[in-house]
C-alpha cells in the first residue's frame, strides 16, 4: 500500500513482499509490517535495519527491528531476517522504494534568463535564476536548481540534475542522467602557463569537457576543460566532493575517485580505478583497468592494470604496509644504531691502543 503525505510518501510493505521485490528469502514472520528503514542502533517495530559490516555483527541481537536485512549464512534466533546475496545493495533499491524522490514536473520559470538561440525542451525543470546562453540546449526531464548558468554551445542532455550554482562553461556536453551536485564547475580554464615563476605566459584553453551517461559529481569539484581536444568524465564514474580534474584527463568507465583527489593534466585512467580521498596524480601518466590507488597516495609514474598502490612516493602496497609498520619503531631503532656505533667506536679506539702498545 501506498499513501501521500504532502510532498511525500509513506510505503507500507510486509517482509514476504519486500523479499519477493529483492529475490530474497525470509526467515522468521513474513507477514511483520515494514514501515521505515533504520540502522541497527535506531531501529525498532516497524522497522527494517540492515547489516552491511561483518564489524557490527554482535548488534543483531540487541537491535529492536522488526527484520534484519543480512547476507546468507546469518541464523539469529527470534528475529526476522531477509536474506540476500548483497546486502549493501539491497539496501539502496528499498531506500530508493520507501524513500522516493518527487519527479519534478517539467516548468520553466519566468524569472530564469534564457538568451535568444538557445534550445530548451518544455519538459525540462529551469528554476528561478537559471541562466541559459545561447546555441546551449537543454533536453527534456533535466533539471536545472537556481543559480545554475549554462554557457554558450552547452549540452545538458535527459533527466540530467544540476543542482545549485553548477556552472558548465561553453561547448561542454553533459549527457543522461547526469547529476551534478551543488557548486560543481564544468570547463573552467585548465591550468596553461609558458615560462611559469617567470612571465606566466597563459595560454587559451580552447578544447572542452564530455560527461557521458549515468555520472555523478560531487559538491564544489572543479573539472577543466581540455588545452585543445577534450577532458573526459566516461560512463558510470562517480566523483565525490572537492575533487580537482585538470585538462585533458580522461577518466574511464565506472572509476570511483574520493574526496579531496587532484589528478594532474593529460592523465588517463583506465576502467574501474578507484582512488582514495586525498590521492595526488602527477600529469601525464597512465593508470590501468581496476588499479586502486590508496587515500593520501602521491602518484608518480604509471600504474599497472590491477595494481594495488600506497605511499608517497607510492609503491605496492604491501610494501607500504611494510614500511609503515617500521615507521612506529623508528626512535627505538634510532637508538640501536647510535648504541651499535658507539659501541663500534669503543673497539676501535681500543684496537688502536692495542696497536700502539704493540710497536
């Protein structure tokens, strides 16, 4: 069953029915009413909680839920769990069920600023202060929040959301189902200086900024626009917050980059790399298929196609894990080898006298 409550909506469903939506099995009661999702410290009768992490394993006997979303081989006596293989992402299709989003309808304000020559579709959302330049288009079901300005020759292709103060500079092109979330900026200058510390020559940037289908970018990350050709966001890439992509970067299908990352101009990433928050990228370097590359690494050179990587000046990472487990005994070796080298001084100065006594 399903109710609206204003702008919202309250969905109701038994565990059997949640189980026949996520093609899991229920052990326990499966007629029990779910009414909210919770975790396993807020939860009680009507919720449904989960566990994701082996860590928080001993609080499925003490949470209060109704049921408990688990991965096979859970067996908790009294409760009610709905087993499926991947908890985790379970867990988003019935946030997304009982947590809807509200399908805007398409209206465009009169207060948004739309210039002559620009092409956008009367099923598209354009909020109050939108500026929209001209020769950009803007296709059906996207969504523009306030503030959002669209530059010339501009793409924002279907049921793309732009929400407050995105700014996608001239001839860029966003593609479906983008969402780019509030202060992101598209095809900024990329970073071009001549004789930089000297006269700082700068020079244009002229290429422009691609983001394929089904991306999604962070608040306040900053993506340049390509020197001459393009800067490249491909299919399925997730981008968090306060990530700095210089021009002409390519980012490959699927890649996951973290907070607070900086990848350096002309850097290609391959397929499925994820790099942890704080990561640097020096420029023009290649990164292959599923590397993985660890929060606050410093990335000089390539790195191999699955490659797992840490460190500054990065290395594999069992090595880091190695030198950083040396790293906590170092006073102590400190003091070894002083003690070692007195001690090696001591017998020299006493071979030295034996000498003398000698001749």
């Amino acid at each position: 069953m399903t109710r609206k409550v204003g702008s919202h909506t309250t969905v109701k469903k038994t565990l059997n029915e949640i189980a026949s939506l996520l093609g899991g099995d229920v052990i326990g009661d499966g007629e029990v009413l779910i009414e909210r999702i919770r975790g396993l410290d807020e939860a009680g009768k009507g919720d449904l909680t989960f566990l994701a992490n082996p860590k928080y394993l001993k609080k499925l006997d003490t949470t209060g839920a109704s049921a408990i979303l688990v991965a096979s081989g859970q067996i908790r006596k009294g409760k009610n769990l709905l087993i499926v293989a991947e908890p985790y992402i379970a867990l988003g299709r019935l946030l997304a069920l009982f947590h809807p989003e509200e399908e805007e309808k398409g209206e465009i304000h009169p207060n948004a600023c739309i210039e002559a020559g620009a092409d956008v579709s009367s099923a598209a959302v354009v909020y109050p202060g939108v500026h929209i330049c001209r020769g950009a288009r803007v296709e059906a079901k996207a969504v523009l929040y306030p503030g959002v300005f669209i530059g010339r020759d501009a793409v924002v292709g279907e049921a793309s959301i732009l929400y407050p103060h995105v700014t996608i500079h001239r001839r860029c092109r966003i593609g479906r189902r983008v969402v780019l979330h509030a202060g992101v900026v598209v095809g900024s200058d990329g970073f071009g200086f001549a004789r930089p510390g000297r006269d700082n020559v700068k020079i244009p940037q002229i290429g422009y900024v691609q983001i394929d289908d089904d991306v999604e970018v962070g608040a306040n990350t900053t993506i340049d626009r390509g020197a001459l050709g393009r800067t490249w966001i491909q299919r399925g890439v997730k981008i968090d917050n306060l990530v700095q992509i210089a021009h002409n970067v390519v980012i490959g299908e699927y890649s996951i980059v973290v907070a607070q990352v900086g990848i350096s101009g002309s850097t290609k990433l391959g397929k499925g790399v994820i790099i942890g928050g704080q990561a640097g990228l020096v420029g023009h370097i290649h990164i292959g298929d599923h590397a993985m590359i660890a929060a606050g690494s410093g990335v000089h050179k390539d790195v191999a196609a699955g490659q797992v990587v840490a460190g500054t000046p990065h290395m594999p990472h069992r090595e880091w894990l190695k030198v950083e487990a040396c790293r906590a005994k170092l006073p102590a070796l400190r003091e070894t080898l002083a003690s070692l080298q007195r001690r090696i001084t001591a017998l020299e100065e006493k071979e030295e006298k034996k000498e003398k006594e000698f001749v």
